[in-house]
C-alpha cells in the first residue's frame, strides 16, 4: 500500500512519526557511516543513483536522509513504511522538516566518523546539525565523477564490515523497529538463513520467524514467540485453552499497550505460549471489546 506523503502535514502522519520514533532505538555498525539522499524509486538500492553509491559505500554503514521519515539505514529500506512511501523530490525543505531530520539524524550519528555524500538541503541539515563531517559532493552533483571518485577515497579509509555482521545487524534492526525496546532477542548470533525471497530464520534446527520480502517485517513461529515473550513483548494473555485460529476479544485479560492493529503478537496462557498470530484490533481495545475478533492465530499449540 503507497503512503502519499505530498505535504509537510505528512510529517505527522502516523506512520512517520512511529518510524521516526523506533529509528532512536537504532545504532550504526562500525567506526563510521557515510549518509546518503534519497532517491524518488523504493527500495533506494533499486534506483540508479543508489546502485552506483553502492559500489563504493557498500563496505561501510550507510544512512539515507528522507523527508518526512527521517533518516533510513540500509538494512530498513526493505521495510513498510519505508519501502512504500510516494512524495514529491524537489530538494527544498522547510525549516521544520530539516530540524526533525537534523536532529534524528545527529542522535543516530553520536560520535561516529561520517562522510556526507550530500548536496543541496541534505547537506544543510548535516552543516547546521553535525559536529564534523567529511563533504564528498565537490560540484553539487553526487553522481559526477570527480564526487564519486573523492567518495571512493574516503570509504577506503575506514575498516570494512564482514557481510556476517551487516546481516545479524539488519535482522536485529529489523527486529528492533517491529517489536520494540529487547526486540533484536529474535535474532541470536549463530543464526542460520534459508531462502531467496522469504528468508526464514533458524536457531538450533528451529524455525524462529520468516522475514517477507513483500512487508520486510518479520513473522514469528512458536519459538520465535518463546524468545520475545521471555521479554514480555506483544504479549497478549487469555485463561482457557486455545482450540482455534481466531481469538475474540471476550477471551482476552491483558494485552500489551503497544499493540496496535497488525502487529504480530504472542498469546500466552498461564505462563506458557499457547499461539501466535497477528492483531486485528490494538492491545487497548482487545480489552475494552466486547464482541469481534482480536488476533488471527497463525500457529498454536495442539493438545
């Protein structure tokens, strides 16, 4: 679903303000990051411009800049809402939006190293709101080949990241936007991958989760739901046994106040995971209803 982000209201819109609040929680791997613009195309790396950065950034942490949005790092830009959003590029930015970038943007970076491909009211924002910063773009044109080649010299400088470690990393991103504060539990280091386009994730012979390729968001199984509500997170508590794939939400004594709908949760009786599932309603009115369903379980236990 394309989210229209055609005014500067859209600063607000729901889904902007959520991301931008889960990428506080989200730190950058390795000594330091070169930041990067966005491009109109979604995914970014799909676009031209960010398939020739690419080849020369791709070592080290990448950071996109984007309004209303925020800051992207790489490993996220698969990810809903990122990977859908629709909004005009004109290159000029208003007073407000480069202060809620800016400062996104500075909390990311703390005291990392940090080239600036950047032109323009990108490079504004990295003028007025970083300590220091290495500017690669000479003439204003980030794709020309004197400023690709100043960009190139630059990220030699810094140690590359092993691909091991930007995978674990993306994943626990990934984990951490979806599920919250203890969300990146989902993924343990010694991890295994299966697929090309669903990547499902396994620990010790046990599938955890699958992560869509269409969403970029995790689906959690059995034993992904165990590690996450070992940390009480989308927890969301009934006391009688669970016999089908719908939970109404009559059945329903607690649910974690940050569910909201869609989420995938956890359902646990007595202690013990009973099922997992995505919620239809937010963890507030799962308790309030009186009637309708609450979760779609997609796996449970079966006695």
């Amino acid at each position: 679903m394309k989210i229209l982000c055609s005014t500067e209201e859209s600063l607000y819109r729901p889904e902007a303000v959520r991301w931008r609040k889960r990428m506080q929680m989200l730190k950058p791997l390795g000594e330091g990051l070169v930041i990067l613009p966005c491009s109109m195309k979604k995914p970014y790396s799909q676009s031209k411009s960010h398939q020739i950065f690419r080849k020369a950034t791709r070592p080290i942490q990448e950071v996109i800049l984007t309004s209303p949005f925020g800051i992207c790092p790489r490993e996220m830009e698969n990810t809903y809402p990122i990977q859908s959003y629709d909004v005009t590029t004109t290159g000029d930015w208003s007073n407000e939006e480069m202060s809620l970038v800016g400062e996104l943007l500075k909390e990311y970076v703390t005291d990392k190293k940090v080239i600036a491909h950047v032109s323009g009211a990108y490079r504004k924002v990295c003028e007025e709101y970083l300590d220091e910063a290495i500017y690669t773009c000479r003439d204003g044109k980030p794709l020309s080949t004197s400023s690709m080649n100043q960009l190139k010299q630059e990220v030699k400088k810094f140690d590359k990241i092993s691909p091991r470690e930007k995978l674990i990393k993306g994943l626990r991103s990934i984990a951490l936007y979806q599920f919250g504060k203890d969300g990146e539990v989902l993924i343990p280091s010694d991890i295994q991958i299966k697929g090309r386009y669903n990547k499902r994730i396994f620990h010790n012979n046990e599938q955890l989760a699958t992560l869509l390729m269409d969403t970029g968001l995790f689906a959690i199984s059995l034993a992904g739901g165990k590690l996450l509500a070992g940390k009480d997170i989308k927890i969301v508590e009934i006391d009688f046994e669970l016999k089908t794939n719908t939970l109404f939400s009559p059945g329903v004594i607690h649910a974690d106040e940050n569910i909201v709908p869609r989420d995938e949760v956890i359902i646990r009786r007595n202690g013990e995971v009973v099922g997992v599932g995505k919620s239809i309603l937010s963890g507030e009115e799962m308790i309030r209803a009186s009637k309708g369903v609450a979760v779609r379980i997609r796996h449970r236990i079966k006695k």
